[in-house]
C-alpha cells in the first residue's frame, strides 16, 4: 500500500494541479485556433499597459527568488535548479518548488549575507515606485485588450503575475515565523504583497527582522522515516 511522505505539505498536491493547470494554458494560448487575429509582437512595445506591467511586477522575482533561496537552503534543496529558471518561466517552476519542498526544516544552516542587507530591498522598493511611476500607463483597457489579442500568446504573462503574488505569500509566511515575527504585524505586510506584489514584498525584505537566535538556536524537528 502506497504511503504518503509524511515529509510533504498537505499543499504539495494542490501546486501540482497549479502546474498541471497553467501548463494547459500555456499549450491553449498557442495553438493555432482559428479565427486568431493575425500575431503582432511589436504591438507590444508601443502599449504603456504592457511595459508598465512587464517592468513593475518583473521586480517580483527579484525578492521571491530570494525567498525561494533562503526557504531551500534550510530544507536541504539544490536551489539553483529552481531559482534559474524561475525568471524564465515564472510559476511554472514555482509551483514545482512548492510541491516538492519538505514540509520542514531540514538543515541549520545561517542566511547568506547578502539577502541581509537591507539598503539592497530598500533599492529595490524605490525602484519599483520609480518604474511604477514612469510607465504609467496612459491608454484605455480598450487599447490593452486589443494588443494582447494580438499576442495571445504572451497572455499568460498576466495570469503568471497574479499567481506568483499568490504563491509568495506561503513563503513570506514561512519567513516570518523563521524570524519570530510578532503574530500582529504579519497580516499587514501580506495584504500589502498581494495587492501590490513587488512594491510590498521589497519594503518587507528591507525592514524584516534578522533571523531570530532564539528560534535559530533550537533543534530542527525530527523527520519520521
């Protein structure tokens, strides 16, 4: 009798059905169905709702790849294999590191140096305000709709940003009670991730607290075999 791995999240099969699903889309968008407008890719350069959505939530890879590294690490994850082409792909392999990862932690092990260093976030915020406000956009839903059914297949571009919004928050949960965040200050800071993605998740990275030494210092849980 087949035994689920007690090591898994209750999730893991859901974000299974999370790629399985967006992997269909994918497929679904480019087939040549017919009736589809003739394809346009420079359409997309001349449209400000494109260029505003591409840059602005284009950040949120940034800060989530950094989750995704610091959440691998301490479960014993090779997460360069996930990481890479996260930026390609987006939720795609997202959804395959959710699935896969161990429902605990595994390895004691500090956070790299690097992703501590709050002026990086603090960057990363400003630039984001600063992307946000030079591609505003300035033409009609109308003008969005029709360059995109131009490039139908570029459309699951938008359903990749909302879901990784989405996913990132199981991760910025799982980095606050690593860093032993006061229980009021968390539904805030995850609010503000899903309703504004790479604005919200940078300013939390800039201002969250260094891992606490006194969740550091206990053992890690131990795993049934």
């Amino acid at each position: 009798m087949a035994v689920i791995s007690s090591e898994r999240s209750p999730l893991s099969r859901w974000y299974w059905v999370l790629f399985f699903g967006c992997l269909a889309v994918v497929i679904a968008l480019n087939l040549p169905w017919p009736g589809l407008p003739a394809q346009d890719a420079s359409a997309l350069l001349r449209d400000n709702w494109f260029l505003w959505g591409f840059n602005y939530f284009g950040l949120l890879l940034l800060p989530l790849a950094a989750l995704v590294i610091e959440d691998a690490l301490r479960r014993g994850m090779r997460w360069l294999l996930y990481v890479v082409p996260m930026f390609v792909v987006g939720i795609l392999v997202l959804s395959i590191y959710m699935a896969r990862r161990p429902a605990i932690e595994r390895v004691q092990q500090p956070t790299p140096r690097w992703l501590e260093q709050r002026w990086l976030w603090w960057i990363l915020t400003i630039a984001t305000v600063l992307i946000g406000i030079f591609f505003l956009p300035r033409g009609s839903l109308a003008e969005l709709v029709d360059t995109m059914s131009r490039n139908l297949g570029l459309s699951f571009m938008w359903l990749d940003i909302a879901l990784n919004q989405v996913v990132a928050l199981a991760l910025v949960q799982a980095d606050m009670q690593r860093r032993a965040m006061p229980e009021h200050q968390r539904a805030p800071w995850l609010i503000a991730t899903l309703l504004t993605g790479p604005l919200g998740l940078c300013a939390y990275m800039a201002i969250r607290p260094p891992v606490s030494q006194a969740s550091a210092a206990q053992p890690l849980p131990t795993m049934r075999t």
